[in-house]
C-alpha cells in the first residue's frame, strides 16, 4: 500500500484508491461527474464532456460505483476524519435521482447536508423552478461508533449551513467549484493542524491549490493528463489565488463565543460577523443597495 503526499497520480479514481494506505487521510472534498449523460442542460450551459472521461453510464451502474468510491475513501480515511462530498439532484424523463439514495448505502456517517447556493441555473426553463442548488455532504468516519464527533469552532459553525457563492469561471474543467469552498472545509475542520488533504476527483487542482495555500499537504487523482498539467501550473503560481484565500477567511471571526456569551449572562442569539452587523445597520437607515 502507498502513503503518496503532494503529488497528483493519473488514474481510474476507484482503482488508485486501493492502493492507498488504510487510515492515511485527514480530509477529503471532491465532486464527481454526476452522469449528466453528457447531455445539453440548457443553453446557458455547454455539453458536460471531460477530457479522457465519459460521463454515460446507467444510473444503476453509477450509483454502484460511487459506493465503491465511498467505501474505499471511508477506508483511507483516518478515524475522525472528514469527506466533504459536493453532488446535485437530478432529473432525467421525470425521474429525480437524489445522493442521499446512495450516500447512505455507504459506510460512513451523514453529518450534515449543506446547501449551496450557486446564484445561477443552468437550465432556465420551465419544467421546474430554476434549480440553482447543489449538495454538500459533510460525510463523517466515526472514532469508537462515536457519530457525533468533534465540535466546530464557533468561527466557522457560524458561516450557517447554507452557502452562497457562484461556480468558478475560465477554468478549462466543465464543472469546477470556487476556491471559496475548499478554503472554508480546510479552515473549518482542520484549523492549523498538520493533515493530508486528498480530492480523489481532483480536475483542475482547486481543492489542492486550497490546501497548498493553507499549509497542508495535499493528494489528487484524476484520469485525465490535460487537467493534472493545468493543476500543477496552479499549484506551482498558487501565491496568484491567496487573495481569495485571505477574502475566505476574513469571514471566519466571531467576537464571543456562544460559551462565553452564556457565562457573561450576555445575549446568546446568533452570531454575527461584522459584515452582518454593517449590512443590518445600512438597511435600517436605508443605505443597503440591493
């Protein structure tokens, strides 16, 4: 079994995963072809085709694969240890095809599902009200069947469980996710540790320019030579991307925990960043553009 650090292996996603160690990653954040078919889903958005990938299978056939995958990552995946794991629902003739249905055929434990609010559809017609949403699941492997796990810092718990951000634009990958939100998962659940970030669909590289930039190391696979070149350009000029990364973690401060809120006798309502309390300030004297 190999323990690779800060390198991408070319690769089927399924079949390098068994050749990592047990127990070796920290945290991993991926999204996987989501078998759209490589179908036209509206004008506003191209055929999804990758580059040495076809995105065709049956939805049986599917659905048995990322349990595979699943399974395989809830191996090499430290007790206590995260997957972070971004899907959407889907329709085809009718029929709604929802993650859930396969994430909990799979060993580890649903922590939480987070919403993320693209702010765009792809598809604007109007079969169904414009779907601008996608899925994140925080997917836990428990230490001694403890499926609660450790406590967030009240910094990051308090950026709530809806998450609001546009796609990544001119990136060459048909369906890249911002550098926001690896940079959130990374900050959020391993806070200045020492750890092994692993995206097992790593395409253009964000969720390892991610880790790179905030001190961890880092573990890509993808099948495809094209994006494993792009990412490695992004990873060698990642100093490019660390406004972004700092623009992230402003968001992450809190003035007084809920505890010592509590202690003091204070309020112990909602937390509120400071950009919160601006922006409830100028709507209350008319300042707030919208």
């Amino acid at each position: 079994m190999n323990k690779p650090i800060n390198e991408i292996i070319q690769g089927n996603t399924l079949d390098v995963l068994k050749t990592i160690e047990s127990n070796f990653i920290d945290l991993s954040i991926t999204s996987p072809p989501y078998n759209k078919q490589e179908k036209q889903k509206g004008w506003l958005v191209k055929n999804v085709k990758y580059d040495k990938f076809r995105d065709v299978l049956s939805e049986d056939e599917y659905q048995e694969e990322q349990i595979k995958v699943l399974n395989e990552l809830y191996r090499i995946t430290k007790p206590g240890g995260s997957l972070f794991y971004n899907h959407k629902i889907r329709w085809d003739i009718g029929q709604m095809y929802h993650p859930f249905s396969w994430l909990e055929k799979s060993l580890w434990t649903i922590r939480q599902e987070i919403i993320w609010d693209r702010m765009i559809a792809a598809n604007i017609r109007g079969w169904r009200f414009w779907q601008v949403d996608e899925r994140i699941y925080w997917l836990y492997k428990p230490i001694n069947n403890n499926k609660i796990g450790e406590e967030l810092e009240s910094r990051h718990a308090l950026l709530t469980s809806i998450w609001r951000f546009s796609p990544e634009r001119n990136n060459p990958h048909p369906a890249p996710f911002p550098i926001t939100l690896p940079v959130r998962i990374i900050s959020s659940i391993l806070n200045d540790n020492d750890a092994i970030v692993l995206d097992p669909y790593s395409g253009s590289g964000t969720t390892l320019v991610a880790a790179q930039l905030l001190g961890k190391k880092y573990l890509g696979i993808d099948i495809s030579e094209e994006y494993i070149q792009y990412s490695n350009n992004r990873l060698l000029n990642s100093v490019l991307e660390k406004k972004e990364v700092e623009k992230e973690l402003e968001k992450h401060l809190v003035q007084k925990t809920f505890k010592q809120r509590k202690t003091n006798g204070e309020n112990v309502g909602k937390f509120q960043t400071n950009i919160q309390k601006e922006e409830k300030i100028k709507f209350a004297t008319g300042k707030l553009d919208f």
